[in-house]
C-alpha cells in the first residue's frame, strides 16, 4: 500500500531545480517544506494554498477537468525543461503504468496510457469482437465519449443499441439493468459514475450479473479515481477506461485502459506503432511485424509527452501523499453537506442525484423547477462560481463538484448566489 513517504520522493525530485530558482513556475508557490506540512496536515485552507488557482474563483466543476497541484505542475515544467535543455527525449517508462495499476487494484500489464477516456471506449469498442444483431446495453446518462463509438459501431455495423434509465437506489438501478437484458445481449457498458448526476453505480453487481449471464462489462469511469477508492478486480469488469485529469488532478490529456488479462487475446488491436509490438523489417520478403508486446500497454503506441506522463505520475503520487481515504472522505463529505443544504433552501428545486448514500459520490446535481438552469450556470460564472450546465440528453440541470480542495465557503458563496437567482 502506498502512502505518505512518496511525497519525499517528490520532494527529492522537485528540490534541484526549485531550489535553483530555475523553475518556470510563478514565486507564489509554497516552498517545499510548506507544502510538505500542508499535504500532511488537516488543515484544509492550508492545503487549499498548494493549488495555484486563483483565490477569487470558486471552483465546482471538476467534474470537467481537475486543477492541478503546484507539484504536478512543477513535474511537467521540469520534464519539458529537461527536454529542451539536453535535447532529451523522454523514453517510455512504465512508472505511470505501475503506480496506476497499484493505484487501481490491477495487474501492472493490464493497463495501458491513453490521452483520455475517449480514446479508451474507442480501443475497447472497436476491438471486441461482435457481429451484426448484437446487442449492446448503455444509460440514457451517457457522456459522448462514453457512447459514441457504440452507436458510430452500430449504425456501421448493424449492431443494437439498448438504454436503460438510472434509478435513485443502486438495488433499483440493478433491477432496470437485469431486465434490459435479453438473448442477444452481449455488452453491458455503462459508466461507474455517470457525467450527469454524480450517482455511483453498483458497478460490482453490474459486472457480476454480466459475468454470469456470459456477458461482456464495460466501464466508463471518467470521474472515479482520485474521488472514489476503488479496486478492479474487486468489481470484476472486462473492460475501464479511465483518466487522470479530472479527480485524480493530473494535466489534461491523460487517461488509462484496463483490459482485464483473460481477455487482451480476444481484444482486436486496431492502432499499432512504436511501443506495440517488439520489431518490424520493411527489408524482409515479405515485410515483416513483430509480435504485439503481451500486455495492454500494446494500446500506447508512439511518442508522447513526456510532460504529461510526469505530471501524471506526480499526481498520483500526490493522491497517495494526501490519502485516498481522507479525499474520499472529505470530497463526499462536502456533497452531502451541499445536497442536504440545497434541499432546505427556500428555492423550487429538484434534487436528481440520489439521496441514498450509497449511490451518492461528490457531485450534486439539481433542477430548477421554473428558473433557467443554464442562465443560472451563466449567472453564477459572473460572480466566478464555476459550475456546469448538463444538457446532454435533454437533462437540463446544474452539476457541483466537490472536490477535497473546495471548502463550506465555496458551498455558501453558491447557495446565496442560487437563493439570490431564484429564491
Ligand atoms: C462520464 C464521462 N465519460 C467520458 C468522458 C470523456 O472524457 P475525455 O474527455 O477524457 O475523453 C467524460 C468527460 O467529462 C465523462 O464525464
């Protein structure tokens, strides 16, 4: 188990150039001693004070993109700086990979690096092998990079496309899921915690049914790590595409694939390059390619940012210095806190994220019954409350996200500019 003491290996590597006065980053950073007794203590303005953003922005939205800490930031600088000053170029190495799968209760050759949670669908779309008639299961919750590649498959493939509404408790949600399946059912993707509402499927009974039922799982989990712990073997999926940039507060542009082992042998390859395979020789009668490498990292393939890969793992290992229980913790916390707040005020409002706790992660969101939601959402941006507005699918509502880093005044400045919009 991680904890902690990475936050010395951080500090290890930051030091030298920090230390220098050579880094990009602004003066205002805290010295490293300082962020050392912030990220340990519970004092939450003071580990507030590690982020850059600006004091006068209330931030709610990182449900679309996470701000990152001044040490991912700097872990970037650093890596770009490297490159640029000893014309280096940054090799592959599996650090990200290792500390992600420790991370997320996997093997280490079970996952992949991809750019975002996109790019995961797409791989696991386009390589499971299906045939025209079958059918795929999906929420009316859907974000467009959680299904777009299933109905772009379908409509080229023939395949069938079948939505299943949420429903406020996990057992209820379970019941609509178990019913939609039918004898041409051979995919169950749904997201772990849906871009809509912030509610938390009961992915590990999602996943068992499926098995059972010889069924293929897929898991859209865009928000999932860096809120929640989760472990993915526990849940027992086939299939997650993940990302960084979001909870999990690394630079955007990073995500992952897990391809649960039984079934990379299955999983059709469609993009191949440097990193996907051992060799190749255009001089050979025929040209010949190598085997694919033995493990989904055969889904990363050419160059990529060497900044993005470091200020990823420099998240991570962030994550594991301020402890995943305590943000779990705190960033559910403060939801609950807004979700019982918002339901006394004085505003006609429909609560849409479940009540039940179990169903409940660190994103609220709520209608207004006779008030614009999106007008509010534009509203409250004036006043620099950052929030957003879900219109995919027709849901028309305000979406909060409640990170570790936000704090009761964030809840309050909202609440009053809601209650002064339309109370
Ligand atoms: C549930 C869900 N799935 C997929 C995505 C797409 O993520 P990305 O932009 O990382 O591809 C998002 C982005 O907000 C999301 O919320």
């Amino acid at each position: 188990m991680l904890n902690r003491r990475r936050f010395l290996a951080w500090t290890a590597t930051a030091a030298p150039l920090a230390l220098q006065g050579n880094s990009l980053l602004s003066n205002n950073k805290p010295s490293l001693l300082e962020a050392k007794l912030a990220a340990d203590s519970d004092d939450w303005d003071r580990i507030r004070s590690l982020f850059p953003l600006d004091r006068k922005t209330v931030f709610l939205n990182n449900g679309t993109m996470g701000v990152s800490p001044y040490p991912v930031l700097q872990a970037s600088i650093d890596s770009l700086q490297d490159s640029a000053t000893h014309a280096r170029y940054p090799g592959h190495n599996d650090k990200l990979e290792k500390l992600l799968a420790e991370t997320i209760g996997s093997d280490h050759d079970e996952v992949a690096i991809t750019k975002n949670v996109s790019e995961g669908i797409n791989h696991i779309c386009w390589g499971i092998p299906l045939k025209k008639g079958d059918e795929i299961i999906l929420t009316s919750h859907e974000h467009v990079g959680g299904c777009a590649a299933w109905l772009h498959r379908a409509r080229l493939e023939g395949l069938s496309i079948k939505v299943v509404d949420l429903k406020p408790t996990a057992d209820q949600t379970m019941e609509a899921i178990e019913s939609a399946i039918g004898p041409r059912t051979r995919v169950i993707a749904v997201p772990h915690v849906p871009c809509t509402i912030g509610q938390v499927l009961p992915v590990q009974d999602i996943c068992r049914l499926a098995k059972m039922k010889g069924i293929i799982s897929v898991l859209d989990g865009a928000h999932p790590l860096g809120m929640l712990q989760f472990n993915l073997h526990e849940i027992g999926c086939d299939y997650y595409a993940g990302c960084l940039h979001k909870w999990a507060l690394g630079p955007l542009g990073t995500g992952y694939l897990y391809i649960k082992k039984e079934r990379l042998a299955e999983t059709r390859c469609t993009h191949v390059a440097a990193y996907s395979l051992d060799t190749f020789n255009m001089n050979a009668q025929p040209p010949a390619l190598g085997e694919l490498v033995d493990s989904a990292s055969r889904f990363s393939y050419g160059s990529f940012s060497g900044a993005l890969i470091e200020g990823a793992t420099a998240a991570l290992e962030f994550y594991h210095t301020m402890g995943p229980a305590r943000i779990e913790q705190r960033s559910l916390g403060l939801a609950r806190i807004l979700q019982e707040k918002l339901l006394a005020l004085p505003v006609e409002l429909e609560m849409l994220t479940p009540l039940e706790a179990r169903s409940r992660g660190a994103q609220i969101s709520f209608r207004l019954k006779d008030k614009s939601n999106v007008e509010f959402v534009q509203e409250a941006r004036k006043q620099h409350i950052i929030l957003r507005h879900v219109g995919e699918n027709d849901i028309d509502c305000v979406r909060v996200s409640t990170h570790y880093y936000n704090n009761e005044s964030d809840l309050e400045a909202l609440l009053e500019c809601l209650v002064a919009y339309a109370g």
